[in-house]
C-alpha cells in the first residue's frame, strides 16, 4: 500500500459530513476524537477522512493549519492499521479538541492509539450485529 493521502481518500462531500455529525459514533483519545459512520461513498478507497481544528481553541489559521497538517500526516503514516481492520467503507473525522500544542512525536502515538480504539469499537459493532 501507498502511504499517500490523496483527493480519494479524503471527505470532502458536505452531505456526507452532515450526516456523519448527525448519525455517528465517536471514539476519543486525547487531545483527539474521530465521529465515524458505516455508509457508501464514492471512493475506491475503505475509508474518507477529514481532520478539523476549532477556531474557538486555535485563534491564528497558521496555528490551526499546523495542526491539520500534522495530524493529516501522522494518520497517512498509520491508515494501515485501519485499511487491513475493516470491511464496509467508513467515513470519519478526526478533531483536535486539545487547547495546548503538543509535539508531532505525542500525536504520532495519540493517533496510533485512536485508530486502535476505532478498530476495537468496530469490531465491538460488528460481533454484536452477527450474535443478534
């Protein structure tokens, strides 16, 4: 697999993150937390993923930019972990909810631990679906 993050595989559809933030789950581990949803998209790709930062906790867009790059490159890193777990194609959103910076090194590991915590809840969903 590529370690690229490229126009397919990332949200972009502003219905399909309308209804992310209206039927999704979310997982969190801080300073990070992903709303996700089991739904179709136009991707070839399992999953779509966007990453935001508010404005309300990171007032200059340098700062909030930095952020998003930073986490856009610590999950093009590990999407491994989340393309060999799943299935059905997901999309999610992964928000920096944090009010201090912390070091690319930190979120590197806050990543890895939130894309674990997202394959366990999958899983979760899917062993209760099949035992039902």
């Amino acid at each position: 697999m590529k370690n690229t993050l490229g126009k397919q595989e990332r949200l972009k559809s502003k219905k399909l993150i309308e209804k992310l933030y209206a039927e999704g789950s979310s997982v969190k581990s801080f300073p990070l937390r992903m709303m996700f949803i089991q739904t179709a998209h136009t991707s070839d790709f399992p999953c779509q993923v966007g990453v935001s930062v508010a404005k309300r906790n990171y007032k200059l867009a340098v700062d909030r930019n930095r952020l998003k790059r930073l986490m856009r490159e610590t999950y093009r890193l590990q999407k491994e972990i989340v393309y060999n777990n799943v299935e059905e194609p997901y999309i999610f959103m992964i928000s920096y909810i944090g009010r201090e910076e912390i070091k690319y090194e930190e979120l590197y590991i806050k990543m890895e631990k939130l894309l674990n915590t997202f394959i366990s809840s999958v899983k979760k969903a899917t062993d209760e679906k099949t035992q039902a």
